[in-house]
C-alpha cells in the first residue's frame, strides 16, 4: 500500500513536472510568435513621420517614432515639409509623400512648472538596514518557535518611512493621428509622460512617448486597415 502512494506519489509529481515545462514551452512560443508578428507588421510598407512642437520646431521624437516603425519592418520615407505643416497647423490634408500608404502625424507638448507625488525619505538608509536586522533576527525566532508549535505573532519588518512632497516635474504631451494615402483618418490618440525635472534626459521620455504611441497602434491592428 505505502508503495502504490509512494509510486502514485512520483507519477503525479513528474506529471505535474511536465505540465509545468509544457506550459512554459507553450508560453514562450507565443511570445516568440508575437514578437515576430509585430516585427513583420508593416514589412515592405512604405510610411512617412512628421511631429512637430507647437511653434513649428522639429524633435527628436520624431526620429523615435520612426525606429519604432522601422522596427516593424516599415520603409519610412521623408515627409513633405510643407504639406505636414498645412496638415498639423490647417488641418488641410496633402500627401506627405507619393509613395507612403499612411502618416503618422503628430505634435509634441511640453510643459513645465507642474508637480507630482514624490517620496521623502524620513529614515536614512543606515537606520532601515538597522531595523531590517532586527527583523530578521526576530524572524529566525518566530520560525523557530513555530517549529515547536507555539503560538506567537509573527514579526513585521515596516517600509522605510518617508512623506509624501510635491515634486517640480516635466509634462511631455504627443497627440498623433494616422492618416491614410487618401487623407482618411485611421486613428488618432494621446500619450503623456511625466518626469521630474532636471533628472533623466528628454530623450528616455521620447522613446517611452513613442513606444506608447505605437503600442497603442498595434493594439488597436491599424496596420491592416492601413495596408488596405
């Protein structure tokens, strides 16, 4: 009787096991299947990129915007100048370029003089690591006295202490469409970061901008309606 357990025991261990490893396998084939769908999205499709800031200066994000499209195998071409500005400023539409099946278009606000929710630390980092000794020293106790079945409270080890302060911070603020060789909207949305001022640079901010931007473009499966 022991024996048969002990053998139904290891049969449902190692089934387990294998369900374990067949799960991973199957998940990382579908993320190995989505990544080169997503690399493929726009293989061999001609498109053109065009951001501005609102007093008509050009920005890096622009040049992020296309990588991102690049990246799903897109040949970006340059955007006619004038016609971008005419369809940003006028909302008149010309094509950006002959030969593009669709353009992103977009403009890039950035606003200073705001705030946001930050930490303070109100412990120094010397003083949590003490606390977090203790804890641990606690920790071995409470375990050892579980181990012999005695009721006891088990030890909480609190977060280092801060408050929360307002933090100056950095609004970076892109509004783009997608527009159709034909002038036909293909879609259109909003992606805002946020960034403490005078850290970090603009440039981790645009490629995040853009990332956001064109995630939201592969999710809502623009390229195929593009295409067409």
């Amino acid at each position: 009787m022991f024996i048969e357990i002990a053998v139904g025991i290891a049969v449902l261990a190692a089934s387990k096991k294998f369900y374990d490893k067949t799960q991973r396998d199957n998940l990382l084939r579908l993320t190995r299947e989505a990544e080169e769908a997503k690399a493929k999205a726009l293989e061999g499709v001609s498109v053109t990129v065009f951001v501005r800031e609102p007093n008509g200066s050009k920005t890096n994000l622009e040049y992020h915007i296309e990588q991102e499209l690049i990246g799903r195998g897109a040949h970006v071409l340059m955007a006619d100048q004038q016609a971008g500005t005419n369809l940003v400023k006028q909302g008149v539409f010309q094509p950006l370029h002959p030969e593009a099946l669709f353009s992103f278009v977009g403009t890039l606000v950035v606003r200073s003089g705001l705030s946001i929710e930050g930490k303070e630390w109100t412990e120094s980092e010397h003083d949590f690591e003490s606390r977090q000794a203790d804890f641990e020293v606690l920790m071995r106790s409470y375990q050892e006295s579980r181990s012999w079945g005695d009721n006891v409270t088990r030890p909480i080890l609190e977060e280092r202490r801060y408050k929360i302060v307002r933090i100056p911070a950095i609004l970076y603020q892109l509004s783009f469409r997608v527009v159709g060789r034909d002038g036909t909207l293909l879609a259109s949305g909003t992606s805002e970061k946020e960034k403490v001022a005078d850290q970090g640079s603009d440039d981790s901010i645009l490629r995040k901008l853009s990332k956001d931007a064109i995630g939201y473009l592969d999710d809502a499966d623009v390229w195929s309606k593009a295409v067409i």
